[in-house]
C-alpha cells in the first residue's frame, strides 16, 4: 500500500524529472572514506569527491540496518529508517515521504548500465533521524550510526556506555559562524594518562570531544570539527598541521591531568602564542566558575598543538586522574555536561556571540 503510494507521488513528479544525462560523477579529487558504524570500522568504502562525501546505496544497505532499495526504469526507491527516498541519478531534487525536495549534493550513478553503482550523497541522511554521519576532520572517516534505543539511561549493565550522537555535519562549510577544532588529546596506542581507576585519559577527553562536538552543532551558532572522532593516534605536529590547512578560527585541546601525588587536583589552562592569551583566560574562568575545581591556573608552555598552530589555542587540563575524588567526578556524565557548557559558553563569550 505505501509502495503504491510513493509510485503515484512519484509519478506526479517524475514528469518534471526530466531526462536524465547529468548523472555522471561530480567533479573533483576523489578520495577512499573509511566507514565506520557505531563506532567499528567496515569493510567497505564511501568516497569523497571534492567537498562532498558519497556512498553506494548498496553499501548502505549493507551495513546499516533498515536500508533497503529498488530500482525501477532508473527511478530510485530508497528507504532509510522511517524515511523513504524517491530520486533519479543527476537530479537536483528528490522525494523525500513523497515531498518534493531539492538537494544542494546530488546522486550519480558509476555508469549507465544495469549493473551500475549508485551514489547518494551523504548530506541526504540529514533527513533521517535516526542515522547520523559524521566526516572527521582527516577526512578518512565517514561514521554511521544505527538508531539509539531510547531507554530511560539506566542500567546499561554490560553494555557500551551510551555515546552522544554526533549530528551530520553539512557537506558545505556555512559561511559566517566561525569554525572551532575539537581536539581530543591522545588516543589509539596513546592511552594519555592511566586514572586512579584504571580509566584512560584518551577516552575522556574523546568523550568531551564528541559531547562539544555535538552541542555546537546543534547549535548551529560556531562550527566544529573534530580532530579524531575514533581511538586512533595522531601525533601532536600533525594535529597542528591538520588544524591549520584546515585553517580553522579556533583551536581547543580537551586533555585530562596526572600527578605523581594523589593529592593535587584542579583546572590547568594552557596556550603559548600571544594571539591565544585571551581565549584561554575566557575558558578557564568559565571552566572554573562552572566546575569549582582548584583554580591551577592559565599557564604558557611549548606543547606542539599550541605552539605550531596559526590560530588562537588553547589545550585544558580538565582536572586531575590522579586525584580519585576528581577522577570519579570527571567521568560524572553531569560533570562532563557541565564541561562542555562552560567550553561552549566561553567560545560565546570569546566569539563576541551570545549564542542561541
Ligand atoms: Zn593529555
């Protein structure tokens, strides 16, 4: 019955579909993507041509749940979660519930045979709320996400902590709102500091990352990129060199502390040039008033992400895994909440933004 009735909305407008000769691939360096669903990498690619990313309806299907296709005299039926999708290869606009839509990306199809392999761009998943992508800023990884059950966040038992859906990140950067670099300090073979507990420092300050990452997307008012969306390594200097082709507005290092003396606790803000004194100042008083942690205050030193980046940095000390009572508040998913809105707020405040 639904069937018929996207036919017949197709229909209506496949008149205006017109005759489809542009449905070449786009212009452009193309590029492997990694995939990535909920976190695991799959054996199989999506690609990048120019600034936008694409990815096989077959691979679609193939590792995400709920996507299903047709394909009918060239027309498109795609179902992606509640979402369904009716499109030709090459043009401008789709049907999207059976609503017309135009779309800035548009599908290709690798050749004009039956067997051909059709694209859709990834910026079209905006539409589905329960798949999320996200492009890291390596532009290696293209992460899919399956629907999150929505429990009441109680008694996860042995599952993996629930992680923040990263929301899609627009294929073109906007202009006007400046673009943030969310830095997650460590990762892959570098643990970073080990916690009183045994937790590693990589994984908060991934968590963090992923958690500012989402709020200022939704936002909509600066837009971040991450540095790593996953547990890999990526030494200091190519972190810095990332930063700056990227040639991103600001850059923030989220990092946690370790003492030899379990004792020491507090906030640590650094920066090195002159240009990041201000920002740093503007975090940390934030960080501060928000955490009421030991105020250890804003310090210059030669880390490599502060000192060879172009543009105002900062790297934050967010409190000390060595210090048990800090380690255990650290990880407090209130805590961090309150993290991420102090960062946000100070990126505001520092932006001359009263944000949303
Ligand atoms: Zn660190």
């Amino acid at each position: 019955m639904r069937k018929v009735f996207v036919w017949l909305c197709a229909c209506i407008v496949i008149g205006s579909f017109g005759v489809s000769a542009a449905a070449a691939k786009p212009s452009g360096i193309q590029t492997a993507l990694a995939v990535y669903v909920d976190g695991r990498k799959v054996d199989e690619e999506a690609i990048a041509v120019g600034q936008t990313a694409y990815v096989p309806i077959d691979v679609l299907a193939r590792v995400v749940e709920g996507v299903s296709y047709e394909v009918d005299n060239d027309i498109v039926f795609l179902t992606v979660g509640s979402v369904a999708f009716t499109y030709r290869a090459g043009e401008s606009f789709i049907l999207i519930d059976g609503k017309k839509q135009e779309v800035a990306d548009v599908a290709w199809k690798s050749s004009d045979d039956a067997n051909a392999q059709r694209f859709v761009p990834l910026s079209w998943m905006e539409y589905v709320p329960q798949l999320k992508v996200l492009i890291d800023a390596l532009k290696r990884a293209v992460l899919i996400y399956r629907p999150m059950q929505r429990t009441n966040a109680v008694a996860l038992g042995k599952d993996e902590p629930t992680k923040p859906l990263p929301p899609v990140v627009p294929a073109a950067p906007r202009t006007g709102p400046r673009t943030v670099m969310i830095d997650a300090g460590h990762g892959g073979q570098d643990n970073g500091a080990t916690s009183v507990r045994g937790r590693f420092e990589k994984d908060f300050n991934l968590s963090i990352a992923q958690q500012l990452f989402a709020k200022l997307s939704v936002d909509g008012v600066m837009y971040p990129r991450l540095m790593r969306a996953t547990d890999e390594y990526i030494a200091p200097l190519a972190r810095a060199n990332i930063a700056n082709e990227a040639a991103v507005d600001v850059f923030v290092s989220i990092h946690a502390n370790a003492a030899p003396s379990p004792l020491v606790s507090g906030l640590e803000t650094y920066y090195w040039r002159d240009d990041s004194v201000v920002l740093a100042e503007v975090l940390h008083r934030e960080l501060r008033a928000s955490l009421g942690s030991v105020d250890r205050g804003v310090r210059k030193q030669r880390f490599a992400v502060v000192r060879e980046t172009r543009m105002p940095a900062v790297l934050l000390e967010l409190g000390f895994l060595s210090n048990a009572a800090e380690e255990q508040l650290l990880f407090l998913p209130e805590t961090q909440q309150r993290i991420v809105d102090a960062i946000v707020r100070g990126l505001y405040v520092y932006d001359g933004q009263r944000g949303p």
